[in-house]
C-alpha cells in the first residue's frame, strides 16, 4: 500500500474527484473522520445528506440529490452495540 494515500489531504482530494466526475444520485460514505471537510463539499455538490457517529472518531454519510429523492426518516443501528 502506498502511504501517501493514508494522508487525508490526499485521500479527500481524490474522494471529491470522483464524486464529481461521476455525479452519483445516491453515495454512501463511512469512516468519515472529517466531516467538516465532507460536509462542505457535499453542500458545494448540492446532496442533502444524514450522518450518524460510528463511534468517537468517525461518522457515517448517506448522501442523496434531492431533487431526486426526499428525506423521510431513518434508523440508526450502532453494530458495535449490536455485537454486545
């Protein structure tokens, strides 16, 4: 594995290549860790979009285009709790 592509700042750029590139209608993102980051490019996008914490660190995104879908509800289900 090349190192470099454990460096956010790498990772998210090429992230935020694809996403553009491919314009999905629905995307799934997990191990979020930094959201900040995640949440302004998706806004820049125009996805609405849920996040739920996994854990201390980081979050899951479930992402959509809403003039294609809309929000109605969710459920969050924690595996970790689940595993318990």
């Amino acid at each position: 594995m090349n190192r470099e592509h454990l460096n956010f700042n790498e990772r998210f750029a090429k992230i935020a290549s694809e996403l553009k590139e491919s314009n999905p209608d629905i995307l799934t993102l997990c191990e979020v860790d930094h959201f900040d980051e995640y949440n302004q490019l998706l806004q820049e996008l125009g996805y609405q979009f849920y996040s739920e914490n996994r854990r201390n660190y980081d979050k899951l995104l479930i992402a959509f285009k809403p003039d294609l879908f809309e929000y109605v509800e969710h459920y969050g289900v924690q595996h970790d709790e689940m595993a318990e």
